[in-house]
C-alpha cells in the first residue's frame, strides 16, 4: 500500500511542480499575489520543500528487490554516474542565475529571450538536461533494483516524457519555425532514436 501512495504522492508532486510552471498560473499567480522578482526563486524553492515530505516518504518505505546482480549493479552505478557528470556539464549551457530566480530579482524584470541553444549535447538530444535525468534515475534503479526505486524511475520518465512535450510548446512559441526545424532534425528526449 505504502507503495502506491509513494507513486500518487511523487506523481502529484510533479503534477503540481508542472501546474505553478504553466504560463497562464504564473501570470495570474504574478498579477494577484507574487511579486514578478520574487516568482521564480519562490518556485524553486517550493518545489524543494515540497521534495521534503517525498524524500521522507521514501525512507519509510520498505524496499522489496527484483533480484541481486553484481554485473547489472555495476553498470547501473556507471549509468548513474555518466548521468550525474553530464547534468553538470548540461546546467553550463544554461543561464543559471535565471533559472534560479537571482537575475529576476536582480533586475526586477522578466528574463530576456536567449538564443536557441544546438550546440554541444543539444546536437545529439533537444532536452539533455532530462535525458541525464533518466539516465540518473534508472541508472540508480539497476544499482539499487527495488519495487520502491521502480516505482520512482517509472513516474520519473513518465513526468518527463509529458512535461518535455509542454515545454517543446513553450519553445515552439518562443522561436517559432527555427525550433519547428530543430525537432525534425533532433531526437527529444533520447539520441540516436526518434523518440
């Protein structure tokens, strides 16, 4: 039971992570209750608090294991790994004082449109930042393969997979036929696939 209300409790989590993103809830959110300066850096760290209570969830939840494999065990920990090295190295590509909130709060004003990023990773995936996430998350499933860290790896990909389809809309608004272009040339989520 304790595992089903893990999956509805995270899978909530990032319902709702995807609710205060959403375009029209900031805007209302921004005119009525939250200063524009304050909005980012108060969602970001909403969204960590709220990790509190899920990481706790977590931790009481007692694991079952599917099975014990050093070989996959290992690989797992490799994937999990070249995930974590290529997230940092993914975060350089973005401008992190804006993804924070400081620059808004800095400066008082909405972030200014960049140019759209096809360099480095973005050349092989259009969200590396995600991809790297997957690779996390089911790298540290194999390395750790319970029915608890299935669960998270499941509702992870599923959430990325839905929430990467409303930012490509995002995109699309905001560079129009060059983003249009760049999906049809670029894998979203996984390289070398169409996926």
């Amino acid at each position: 039971m304790n595992l089903y209300l893990f999956g509805f409790a995270l899978f909530s989590y990032y319902v709702f992570h995807s609710f205060l993103a959403h375009k029209k809830i900031k805007s209302i959110l921004m005119d009525q209750w939250i200063p524009q300066k304050l909005y980012r850096i108060i969602y970001n760290i909403s969204a960590l608090g709220l990790l509190i209570p899920i990481y706790i969830f977590y931790k009481k939840t007692t694991p079952n294991y599917f099975f014990e494999n050093t070989l996959l065990q290992n690989l797992g920990l490799i994937e999990l790994g070249l995930g974590m090295v290529l997230l940092i190295i993914v975060l350089f590509n973005y401008n992190l004082s804006e993804f924070s909130g400081l620059q808004q709060y800095k400066y008082k004003n909405p972030p200014t449109p960049q140019k759209l990023i096809t360099k480095g990773f973005n050349k092989w995936v259009r969200h590396p930042l995600y991809f790297s996430m997957l690779l996390i998350i089911w790298g540290f499933f194999l390395f750790r393969p319970s029915d608890i860290n299935f669960v998270l790896a499941g509702v992870t990909s599923i959430y990325l997979y839905f929430g990467t389809k409303l930012e490509e809309g995002k995109l699309v608004e905001e560079f129009g036929n060059e983003y249009k272009l760049y999906q049809k040339s670029v894998p979203m989520l996984i390289p070398f696939t169409k996926f």
